[in-house]
C-alpha cells in the first residue's frame, strides 16, 4: 500500500511583512501570510499562514515583504490544543514552506529578476537600423545537416 502524500503548492501574494524568531533550541523560523486570489467574479481570497524554517526563512525575511508575489511548495500541518480561556478544543492548519519562488523584482515589477533581459535591444538604437536579410524557401537537404 502506499504512502499518503501532503504536498500543496500556493501563489499569491505576502498579506503582511515577514517575522522572524528563534526558537529555544537555536533553530529560526519565519511567519508569514498569504493571500491566494480565487478565480470568481466576486475578486474573493483564501488566506494561508506559512512557516519556513532556517535558511528558506532567513531568506523570505531578508527579500520579501507585504504585497509581493510568491510560489510556495510545502506540506499541511495541524496543529490541536485546548484553549485556556474556554476550554475548548482548537485546532489551526498551516503551510510548512520547503521552497518559496520569489515571483516580483526587488522593487515590486513583475518578472522575478532585477537584471535587464539578455534579448532586450538597446534603447538608442532606432528601429530602422535593424536589418533583416531575406530567407529563401527553398527545401533542406538533409544530407547537409553534420549530425
């Protein structure tokens, strides 16, 4: 029989900036929320709270805040205690992050990276420059390809 699998993967965007403690065991964990946009007319959202552990944290912590867009990969945890105040059984689930994908730039631009694309053209070169040479129709020979 197999195993059970727990895996999610959630995009969305940061609802709040990323905290960080340390637990007393000397580990560090990160805490953040995320709100994932649904896909109806009514612009609704299903919020997710996420722990990420040690170095995926420290770098959440360090490079994300409110409003940036992000892919998490993870698992579901609950978690179950007893409310001192009520008594009451209370439970909460949340994502563990094993991988957080920085979606926006450094300033918030869409792309994910802050360094200009290799394929963008220069900006003062003028569009009648570029030359583009004709390109015959006639067919391949086969026997001309080296591999």
């Amino acid at each position: 029989m197999a195993r059970g699998i727990n895996q999610v993967i959630l995009m969305g965007r940061l609802t709040r900036d990323p905290e960080t403690r340390t637990t007393p065991s000397g580990k560090t964990v990160t805490t953040f929320s995320l709100a994932v946009d649904r896909q109806t007319q009514d612009d609704q959202a299903d919020f997710f709270d996420i722990t990420a552990w040690e170095k995926t944290g420290e770098l959440v912590q360090q490079y994300l805040s409110k409003g940036r867009r992000v892919l998490i990969q993870g698992r579901l945890r609950q978690d179950s205690w007893d409310d001192k105040d009520t008594g009451k059984k209370r439970s909460k689930v949340e994502v563990t992050a094993s991988d957080v994908t920085f979606l926006d730039g450094p300033n918030g631009e869409s792309g994910g990276s802050s360094a200009p694309a290799s394929s963008a053209a220069p900006a003062n070169k003028k569009s009648e420059d570029v030359v583009i040479e004709d390109i015959d129709d006639k067919p391949i020979d086969l026997s001309e390809i080296p591999f």
